[in-house]
C-alpha cells in the first residue's frame, strides 16, 4: 500500500528539500511494507494541477496539509483510496462534504496543539496592547523613547472578548483571565451554562461581543457560516481602539474592513498569524496591512512547538495505520 503526504513541512531537511530520512516517527507507525511518499516539490510543494494530480495517482491513503481536497484530487488518487487526513486543527479544506458518500474516511488532530495556540494568541495580544514590536524596531533603529507607539492601558481594568469557545476558546479564556478583569465569548454553538463553568460571561451576538469588549480574539472554526465573519458590519459596533486578534483562520476577518477600521480607528491594533492565501504578501488588501506599525503578524506557526509536532506527527501515522489495517480512525477527530 502506498501513503502520500502531500506537503509536510517536518520534512524538509536543512536545504529545504524534503527528506525522506526525517521521517522517523512515520516509519514506526507504518513499518516498512507500506511504501511512503513525500509531496511533489519545486522550490516549495505543489498541491495542485496536473503534475501533483499525476503524483498521487493511485495513493492507498492522503496526508494533506494545506493541501485541498477537491474532485481533481479525487479523481487521481482513484478508487482505492481509503482514508485522507488531515495534519492539523482545522478541516475546511478536508471538504467533508465532498467526502461525504464516497466510503472515504477522514480524519484531522483537534487538540495537539491547544496550549500553543492559546499562548501564541496571548503573546500576539499582549505584544498590541505593550506596544512591544513598535518598541523594537524603534529602539533597533537608534529612535529611544518610551512614549512611541502609544501610551499603553491598564489591562487589568479591560474586558476581553472571544469569538469562538471550543478547545482552544477555552484555554485561551484560562489564559486570558490572569490579565483582563473580564472575559466575555459568543458562540452560538455552546451553552451559557458551560462558559459560566469556564468563568466567562456568554453574549448573544457579535455585535454585543464587540461592544463591549476592548479585546477580541478569534478561535472560530471556518465553515460556510463564520467566512468573513468580521466584516466591516461586524466592525462598526467596535469600541474605539478595540484590539483584534486571529489565530484560526484568515477567511474569518475582512483584511479590507480591517485596514479602515484601523485607518478610522475603530480598531487601535490587528495582530494575526493566518491570513488567506497564507502569505499576506500574496494578497492585496492584506499587504497594505504589514507596513503599518499597530499590526503585529506571524506566519501561520501558532500551532508549532517541538511537542506539539510530532505529536501531531504520531497520532496522524498512527491512525491512517490503523485505518488501512481495517480498523477505525481515531474518534475525537474523525470527520467523515
């Protein structure tokens, strides 16, 4: 049987070439009689198009990455194909739906890197409301003065926000109450009951959240739904100088909307490690945002810690292992 991980970033190798010779926790999982294959590269992977297609034509079993699932892909790896999954959190570009019916299992890893994400998403936050990368490249640059970028507040005295209240929501929320007098959540998904449990204060709507919130972050999963999210209608009921922070998804947020909020100053700050394409350079509207010296970004590396690696690493190995020796995927993250 033949495994193809379409684009695994833990395989490449100093020169940035992918190397076989890494992956040590695969060939555990899988013992030697499965024949295991890395993406096609050209200066970085290609996931899509007719070569790619060409590539993993016939594949027993998928390990995607950013990679998306569409009927092109489904059409080459062919009908023996049993189990794609998905290195990560988020599934939107698992395309459950167009599973669905197709007798392929999927699976994803929902909670390797919980405690990552939810410290990442505090460093981003606590780096807008400290001023702290405007205060290192100032100083880097011979300009001291501890008055630029802002006198920062108490935040203490300050009420966050949360949109999105499951597994890392919540231990965001744990993190966040060390700081802010208040932590409020919408999540239409979850009891009021259950964030009262968490300490945190339930609203009803988006708009009450930013209302009322000098600091919203963003650990909504992407789905049809939550695309655009925060829009510039979602905006406009921010307080003046509210901070925002994504570290789920970049379809979540509006980089255009953003880019007037903060020119209005709706928004005082906009720190994010996702942007859509991944590359905020790549896009536009995004790429107005780097200049500007109130927006703090990271390269879509929240989840990444040497643990959380290659725990993510094991559980995916060892769960298409087990789906192609006939047995079931693991439950907690299985998708179709």
């Amino acid at each position: 049987m033949r495994v193809v991980y379409t684009d695994p970033a833990w395989a490449l190798n100093e020169r940035g070439h992918p190397d076989l010779a890494r992956a040590d926790i695969e060939r555990t999982a899988f013992g030697h009689e499965i024949d295991l294959r890395l993406g096609l590269f050209e200066s970085r992977y290609v996931i899509s198009g007719p070569e790619f297609h060409d590539h993993v034509r016939g594949a027993d079993a998928l390990v995607i990455y950013r990679c998306q699932v569409t009927p092109e892909l489904l059409d080459a790896v062919g009908p023996h194909c049993r189990v794609i999954a998905r290195s990560g959190v988020g599934i939107d570009n698992l395309n459950a739906p167009l599973l669905a019916g197709t007798g392929i299992v999927s699976f994803n890893v929902p909670d390797y890197c919980v405690d990552e994400v939810s410290t990442h998403t505090l460093a981003l936050l606590l780096a807008l409301e400290r001023k702290v990368c405007t205060q290192d490249r100032l100083v880097k640059s011979q300009q001291w003065n501890i008055h630029a970028g802002g006198v920062p507040r108490r935040v203490s005295t300050c009420t966050a926000g949360i949109i999105g209240f499951g597994r890392i929501g919540r231990a965001t929320a744990r993190k966040l109450q060390a700081f802010y007098k208040t932590v409020l959540a919408y999540d239409p998904y979850v009891a009021a009951d259950l964030m009262a449990g968490h300490g945190v204060t339930a609203v009803a709507s988006l708009h009450e959240l930013f209302a009322a919130a000098d600091a919203v972050v963003l650990h909504a999963a992407l789905t049809e739904e939550t695309d655009q999210l925060v829009d510039a209608g979602a905006l406009a009921a921010a307080r003046p100088g509210t901070l925002l922070v994504n570290a789920a998804r970049g379809r979540l947020v509006d980089p255009a909307a953003v880019l007037d909020a903060l020119d209005g100053g709706r928004l005082g700050g906009f720190a994010s490690d996702v942007f859509t394409p991944e590359d905020p350079n790549d896009d536009p509207a995004a790429r107005k945002l780097l200049p500007r010296p109130e927006v703090v970004v990271s390269a879509h590396r929240a989840f990444l810690s040497a643990e959380s690696e290659r725990s993510c690493r094991r559980r995916i190995a060892e769960g298409v292992a087990r789906v192609l020796a006939g047995g079931p995927p693991p439950a907690a993250g299985r998708v179709t």
